[in-house]
C-alpha cells in the first residue's frame, strides 16, 4: 500500500482540494504512511515585478505557508506524518519535482473546477500531472461520489467497488495488482473491465467489422477470465465485463453504477506524433465521471 502520500492543494481555492485532501487522510490512516502537503506558487511576471513590493514574493510564501501549516494541523494525523513545503514555479512541474524528492509513492489531488469542453479541450493542472507522472496519481472530482467517510477519529476509505480499466498492454499487470491490493483493504468487490473501442470502416465491409469486433471482445473476456483466476486467491469477489464502445464514455458509465466506486486505469505509452497522449483517456473520464480515478503509469520510479 501507499506509505509517501503527496498532496497539492490550491490555496486559492480550498473547497476545491478537501476532498482529495480527506481521500489522503484516510489513504495514509489506512496503509500507516505519511503525507506531505505541497502549495505551489506561481513566478511573478516580470512585467510585474516593478509594480509589487520587493519583499512581495517573501510576504506570499509566508502566507502560504501559514496556510498549509493550519491544513496540516487539521489532519488529525501525528505531527511526525504530516509535513508541509511551499515550492514556486510552473504549477505541475513542481509538484512532479517534489514528488520525485521526497520518493512519493501516491498523489492525490483534486481536479479543477471548469466543465464541459473547456474542460476536456483546454486541460487542467492534474491532465499535465497525468500525463508526465511516474508516480501513481488518485485524481479526486470536486463533485466526486465519496470514497471516504467520516469516523470519529478523522477520514477513513469507504470503498465498495474497485474497476480495474485493462488495456492488456505493459501496464496491465500493475493495474490490476493495484487495484486487487485496494479491494482487499478495503473489502470491496473488484471488477476487472475492457472495452474495444469502435473500428472504423467503409459500410461495405460493415460485416467484417462486425465480426472482427466481435471477436476482439471474446479474446478479452478470455484475457479476463484468466486473470480473474489469477487474482480470486487474493480476492474472492471478481467479476469481468467485456464491452464495446468509447473507453471512456463506457468507463464513465460503470464506474457510476455504484457508488464508493474508485476506477483504477494504466497509461498507455504511445510512440510519435500521432500516439495517444499518456493520461489523455484517464482525463477524458474524470470530464465525464463523478468518481475518483487512480492513474497507474507504466513507469513507475
């Protein structure tokens, strides 16, 4: 399980973090590990820096870190766990440095609060994370169905379902050992899940497609099966669907079957230009889904 957490948090906007926060608590409660908070503030512009007081960049990492020593504090968590650093640069760059210092083991964070196609087209802080990270990365919606619930002594997991999203490439197997790992501590039913997408073709060959179709699915749910077979020692609830459709409109819609859902996906590393973007499909979820996604690279340091 996860034992360096990492956790960004916008100052700007606080509501928009406290749930990946809570999912951090509660993440760190559960596997005993430690968290470290991280605010990254922005370069004052050049253009600027004539018009702002000199020591203004002493006076805003001041506040920042007062800020997110209060947040620490609000934890719960022993003092010896909970850590706190302000760093200043480029927003994603930073936070991949710093979890790359401290040989962070998970990031969690929100996702920002923009909708629709601005959304997907126009990418946030956590799409740039997603697609460079090497570090397992738990993507919390602002609006996320909870898979966190209050105890007396602070956020604890309330997972009841986990989707391992497989796309049978080098990811696979370190998907799904995470996300049978998250079942079992959690208790939760997991659901070993890939969908084909669509296969374009002239309406002539329609039939050929069909069956080619057809027959790709019958070869995942094959694959499932036999990793299902793998995993039932560790977990004794799994189930498989093979499906048809876009991955992530299909996804989107089974992780919203059931709520405590947390989807679990690989990225897929591509080659050239016109290779899928690593965290491209993981990102297009979180625009349509309201449920927590943990992005497992391929790479992981």
């Amino acid at each position: 399980m996860f034992k360096k957490i990492l956790v960004p948090v916008d100052l700007a906007e606080p509501e928009l973090a406290k749930p990946a926060i809570d999912t951090a608590i509660a993440m760190a409660r559960t596997s005993q590990g430690s968290l470290r908070i991280v605010n990254v503030l922005p370069m004052t512009p050049v253009m600027l820096a004539e018009y702002v007081p000199p020591d203004f960049e002493v006076q805003q990492r001041k506040a920042a870190e007062d800020a997110i020593a209060i947040i620490a504090k609000e934890t719960g968590l022993e003092p010896s766990r909970v850590s706190t650093t302000v760093r200043q640069g480029g927003i994603y760059q930073e936070i991949l440095e710093e979890a790359n210092n401290i040989h962070a083991d998970l990031i969690v964070m929100s996702s920002e609060g923009r909708s629709g196609a601005r959304k997907m087209f126009f990418g946030s802080t956590a799409e740039r994370v997603l697609r460079q990270t090497v570090t397992p990365t738990l993507v919390v919606p602002p609006a996320a169905n909870a898979i966190v619930r209050d105890d007396a002594s602070g956020p604890s997991l309330a997972i009841a379902h986990v989707i391992a999203a497989l796309d049978f490439s080098d990811t696979t197997a370190a998907t799904a050992q995470a996300a049978a790992t998250l079942a079992v501590r959690s208790r939760a039913r997991l659901t070993l899940a890939h969908v084909v997408p669509p296969a374009r073709g002239l309406d002539r060959w329609a039939a050929l497609v069909d069956e080619h179709q057809a027959q790709r699915t019958a070869r995942a749910g094959h694959e499932l099966t036999l990793l299902a077979g793998e995993l039932q020692a560790q977990v004794p609830d799994v189930r498989m669907t093979a499906s048809q459709g876009d991955p992530e409109r299909v996804l989107a819609t089974l992780a919203a079957e059931q709520p405590q859902t947390l989807l679990v996906m690989g990225i897929r590393r591509g080659a050239g230009l016109l290779a899928p973007q690593p965290g491209s499909t993981a990102y297009k979820v979180l625009c349509l889904a309201r449920t927590p996604v943990l992005v497992v690279p391929s790479r992981i340091r």
